[in-house]
C-alpha cells in the first residue's frame, strides 16, 4: 500500500518522530513523508512512534486510496492537531473551555480526588468513561450494553465517598509523601480501626439514595454495588465490627457531626450533576442524568427510610458460593462472579490510569476530548501472525499434518470455546498453533497448570516453533523472555507475544486487586488452557477455572479466542459446570478430536508390595533402559535416587529444588530425554501427583 504521514509535532517531539519517519518513508515536504510499505511494517511504525509518545506528539497516517481519495488509517498522539478526517487545520482560535485554568494550591470550595489535586467531578467522569471503554473494547459484544453502562455508573460513584470532611482535610494538606495511599490513610494518627474508608462511604451514599436510580434492575444495582465497594480490598481492621453499609454510617456520624454529614448528601447531588455537566460536555452522555438523577427531598423521611432498610444489611461478598448450590445455581452465580470480576478489573485499570495524570493533563484531555488517547497503550501491536504462517511450513506435508490441519480448521470455525481432545503424541502443540493462526491471534497466552509444563511449553515453541517470537515464561518462580536468542530476565509481565504461565498467574487478576490488570490482557489474547483437566479435581481452583471461562464466553459468537486442551477431556464438567455442547452429532460442538498416529506398544503391570521393607519395593530397585519412576512424595523420589546412585545412571528431580537447581536440572532432563535428546541418563526419578513406572525406547 502507498501511505503518506503527516507530522505536527512539537518540541522535542519533532526529531524523535523524524528518525522514525525517515527510517520507513522518503520525506517529501518540511512535515510529510510518503512510501511504499507492507501492513507488517506499518505496523512496526506505530508501535515506534508510540514508544516516545509524548503531548508533543502528532502523527497521522493516511492510505491513498486513488487519484482523488486517501484514507485516515492512524493518529499517534495528539488528535486534537488533526480533524476527523486526518486534516491540519491552518489557522486558530482562542478556545474557552468550561473549567476554571488550574492551579497547583488546593481551593477551600473544590473536592480532590486525590493528591494531583484532580477535581473529584472530572476524576469520576474520567475512570467511568475509560471503564467503560475497557469493557467495550475486550468484550466487543453489543449484548453485553447493560454491563458497560454499569461500568460506566460504578466508575462515577467508587469515590464519592471521598466527599468525607476527613478525607478532603487530609487531601488539602499537600504534605503526603506516598500518592499511591491516595484514600487508604488520611493522618499518621488516624485509623480506620474506627472510620469507614472512602469505598465503604461511597456504597453508603449509594443506598441512601437507591431508591431515587432508575433505569437500573436489580442484577445492575448489585454488580454496581460490588464494584463500589470492592474496587480497594478490604482493610485488615483489629476488631472488625464493619459489617455493613449501615455500621458505616454509625461510625461515620461518630466522627463527624450531624450537619456534616447533611452537607455530604447535598455535595452527593451536586457532584453528580457536576459529572453530568462533564459527560454532555464530552459527548452527550446522558447516562448519568436518566439513571443518578439523585434529589434531596426530605432529607429526615430519607434517612429514616436509609435506617429501616439497611439497619441489617451486609457488605457484598467477594464471591458467594455455597455447598449447598446446585448445578443451575452454580452456573448462575460463576456468570455473576465472573461479570463483577471484569467490571471490577475495567474500573481498577481507568482509575490507576486516570490517577497518573497531573490535574491539568487530566482537565487538558477531557476539555480537548481525548480521553481515548489514555487507553492507546492498552492496544496489542504484533507480528505474531507472520510467524504463525511459517510454521506449517516447518512439517512434511503427510497425512499426519494434513489431519492436525484438519481438526485446528474444524476447531476455529467453531462459534463458541473450542476444546482439543487427543493423545499424548498427537501433536496438540502444532494443532494449537495453527488454530491460533486462523483465529489471527496478536498475541497468545498459554495457560497450564503446573510450572514443569510450562518450562516443556517454552522449550518446544522457542526451539522447535517459534524461535524469532518473543516468548515469556511467567511463574512464581521464573520470569524470563526469549527475544532475539538471548534470555532477558524480569521483564514487564505478560510483555511477550507469547506468555507461557500457569494459571496461579492468571487466577491472581479475580481474587487479589495488586494484578487485576491483567484480567483485561486475558480477556483480549488468544488464551489455550494446556492440560485444562488437571483443574478440575482441585477445590476452588474448578470453579476459578469456570470463572475465567464465562468471562470469554461474555465475548460475540465466533471471537471467544479460547482453547482447551487435553488428552482425557472431563465431559461431565464440560457439560454441566461451563455448559458446553459435547454432542458430536451437534454441529455446535465444541469438543474435536484427533487420533493419535502412535502405533507404539504399551502394557500395564500392577505390582503388588509393602512400602515398610526396603527389598521388594520397587521405588528402591534398580533400573535402566530409558525408565522414569514418578513418586507422589520428594522424599521417596530421593530415598530412592540415593540407595541406587551408585547401580543406575539417574537423575533426580522435583520441586523442593532451590529455583537457580531447578533451571539448571529441568534443562538437563529436557535434553536427555526429549525426541532425538542427548540420552545422558536412563532412568528419571521425579515427584508428581500420580506415581509410576513408564519405559520407552530410543
């Protein structure tokens, strides 16, 4: 394609964005430069000019299309120098804005959200329009409109609580050292021991006045509710007594008199006004005014109702399962968990986003409406695509790959998740990755459940698929990417085209608040659950598991981007916990399988023996020829390895190692005994799940 970019940046941006140009187009004019280039190298362009982005930015990119017509493809920076339709304007006026110009002294009539001292009304606005956008952008389903609307409320309202006199003392104060403390402690002397938090106020509020939010039903109002008060986790306390909205209250009246507390419902009415003003300012949004549209009427009959109704009332639950529950019940309450967790996830990543800006960058972006321009880093840009295609080409074109091809086709035409079921030794790894070629994947991530799964995972795709892909390997206890040949330790998490990690990684972002970030990378990669199985039998980690499966299927038919892998597919929980279609006479489907081309011999020997003696047990035998012996504990992997070192060439290895041995030993068994391996040693000795003896031949 021909593509010509304009540039009208400033300052110090002009000769960062030079260097970029001119490296990829020929420059024709003081600003413009023109080329022929590839979709793969426009591309590389952005994410080079969006790795210097500054406010000084502006690059657009135009597709000539014809003689007469071109096409705006791209803005990298500031949108305001361009129109809508890419063009520079060539003259300019003095603009008004509908704010006051800021400055950095706090004013004695203004609400802060924080220690930025961003405005309390345009802080809002900004983390429910961005939540809101998150949403849309990883979920991409017109079905799920109610949802994003409630990401849009709950972001308006988390911090209204922040109206607290105490609060906006403290924030007034201008001598915090830690702005990340931002609404968790507002004085040395100060505990919360005895005073609600600003997310415990905002919920409060929101019952107050929850009879006045219409244009809500009840399954809205309690996911709003959730996302209130569990956008902050909650605080360890000596002696809890907060158990509800309405202990809350009590506190809070104890600190602060009567009259204050009528001022902060009247300040509720105001600021949401305040954020109406700003969103019909921005674009028109309505959503505040039809649903918030919150009055004081009495404020005595409102208080006395507020008394009577949630006298008894609890905080929400983090997740509300019962043993009790049954199959429909369950279903039901893993949707509900999993929406709160993403509508959760969308509010906490505006807010750490909207919290980084000084107040006037953040009034600068809402007055010139480029908000959107926040959520530009949160944009996969890949050429995994172009590596995906090379590797069908890596393998003989037999019956074999022709079959594996066969069955990655039927498992990304499906519309929903798709699950692989085959043999060990089929090929599930080639299969996966062809699928996720056809799917178009920008970028993979490769969940399995244990941390030898994922080393054997990263090993297979850096050496024999994808070795010029940047692939990570993020566990707990390694953290490491291949790029270029070269391993490059402790990078940025979830940074690689392909993340290889295991699920403890990715559960982290529904059941903690420091990762919840990465929900929303979930969300929009290509995600294969590797030996998905394995979760089932373990306690809460299947219903975590089915959690994180109805937050992909919240995804539009045909863009749920997941797959599930196993060789002995659990049907029953496929069937009745994630409500899968495992007819095969169904062309709805989701379950393909692939036969195993192995025509290997194998047979079963139970051995009968008594663990208390020594001799006749067969994990202190000696053996050779290609053995591995798989003990449930690592004290009997060890007693073993040690009483038959000197009769057998073994090696032993499990997780008790220090994790500097684990790499080391994981790297020496890999080589020894993978397909065409070194054969340095014949027997393993390891400890795992399910014990036994398996031999296999050269």
């Amino acid at each position: 394609m021909i593509v010509t970019f304009i540039s009208q940046c400033e300052k110090k941006a002009i000769p960062r964005t030079r260097r970029v140009l001119d490296a990829f187009a020929d420059r024709i004019g003081d600003c413009t430069w023109q080329t022929v280039i590839t979709e793969d190298g426009l591309i590389a362009v952005k994410k080079l000019l969006r790795k210097t982005v500054t406010k000084s930015t502006a690059v657009s990119c135009h597709w000539i299309r014809g003689r007469r017509r071109s096409e705006l493809l791209w803005v990298v920076g500031n949108r305001n120098k361009f129109n809508s339709e890419g063009i520079v304007p060539v003259n300019s006026t003095q603009k008004e804005v509908f704010m006051d110009v800021m400055t950095m002294k706090a004013k004695k009539d203004e609400f802060y959200a924080n220690t930025h001292l961003q405005p309390l009304a345009e802080h809002s606005f900004a983390i429910g329009y961005l939540a809101q956008q998150l949403f849309k952008n990883v979920v991409d389903n017109d079905e799920s409109g109610k949802l994003s609307k409630v990401a849009f409320l709950a972001g308006c309202l988390h911090d209204i609580g922040k109206l607290d006199p105490l609060f906006q003392e403290w924030v007034k104060k201008g001598k915090q050292k830690d702005p990340e403390e931002d609404g968790q402690h507002i004085d040395v002397k100060f505990t919360f021991d005895k005073h609600p938090r600003h997310n415990e106020i905002s919920l409060m509020l929101f019952n107050f006045f929850e009879k006045q939010c219409k244009g809500l039903n009840n399954r809205q109002k309690e996911s709003l509710q959730h996302v209130v008060y569990w956008h902050h986790a909650k605080p360890y306390r000596s002696n809890d007594e907060f158990s509800g909205v309405h202990k809350a209250y009590d506190f809070l009246v104890k600190n602060i008199s009567n009259e204050q507390f009528e001022n902060i419902i009247k300040q509720t009415t105001s600021l949401l006004k305040r954020i109406n003003s700003v969103a019909k300012h921005y674009e028109g949004i309505d959503v505040v005014e039809k649903n918030l549209n919150w009055e004081i009427e009495s404020f005595a009959d409102q208080l006395e109702d507020f008394n009577y109704i949630y006298k008894g009332k609890e905080f929400p639950e983090f997740k509300l399962y019962s043993n009790n529950d049954e199959t429909s019940q369950l279903r039901n309450k893993i949707d509900n968990n999993a929406q709160h967790n993403l509508l959760r996830a969308c509010v906490i990543s505006a807010d750490r986003i909207v919290s980084k800006q000084t107040a006037q960058d953040l009034m600068d972006y809402i007055a010139e409406k480029r908000l959107d321009e926040l959520l530009e880093d949160q944009e996969i840009l890949s050429d995994l695509h172009m590596h995906l295609e090379n590797v069908s080409t890596k393998f003989p074109d037999s019956e074999r790959t022709q079959q594996q091809n066969k069955v990655a086709q039927a498992l990304a035409d499906l519309r929903d998740i798709a699950v692989l079921a085959g043999p060990a030794g089929c090929g599930k790894t080639k299969i996966a990755l062809e699928w996720a070629k056809l799917k178009n994947a920008k970028k993979i991530i490769w969940v399995c459940p244990r941390v030898q799964v994922c080393q054997g995972i990263f090993e297979e795709l850096t050496i024999d698929y994808l070795p010029d892909v940047k692939v990570e390997i993020l566990t707990g206890e390694f953290k490491y990417i291949h790029e270029n040949g070269k391993i490059i330790n402790e990078p940025k998490p979830f940074s690689g085209d392909v993340v290889v990690t295991t699920i403890d990684q990715i559960l982290g972002s529904i059941v903690t608040h420091t990762n919840v970030n990465s929900l929303l990378l979930f969300m929009d990669a290509h995600v294969i659950f590797d030996e998905y199985h394995e979760y089932i039998g373990m306690e809460i980690f299947n219903i975590l598991f089915a959690e994180l499966i109805a937050n992909k299927n919240m995804r539009k038919s045909f863009e749920k981007n997941t797959l599930l892998v196993s060789a002995t597919p659990h049907y029953y929980y496929l069937e009745n916990i994630l409500n899968f279609n495992i007819d095969e006479k169904s062309h709805y489907c989701q379950v393909r399988g692939m036969d195993s081309f192995n025509q290997s011999q194998y047979q079963i020997e139970f051995i009968e023996y008594d663990e208390s003696v020594i001799e006749d047990n067969p994990f202190y035998q000696s053996y050779s020829d290609q053995t591995f012996i798989i003990s449930n504990t690592a004290q009997t992997a060890q007693l073993g390895f040690i009483y038959q070192k000197d009769h057998e060439n073994s090696v032993l290895f499990h997780s008790k190692y220090k994790r500097s041995d684990k790499k080391k030993w994981f790297e020496e068994v890999f080589e020894s005994f993978k397909k065409n391996g070194t054969y340095q040693y014949d027997v393993f000795k390891e400890r795992s799940n399910c014990s036994g003896f398996f031999k296999y031949h050269k």
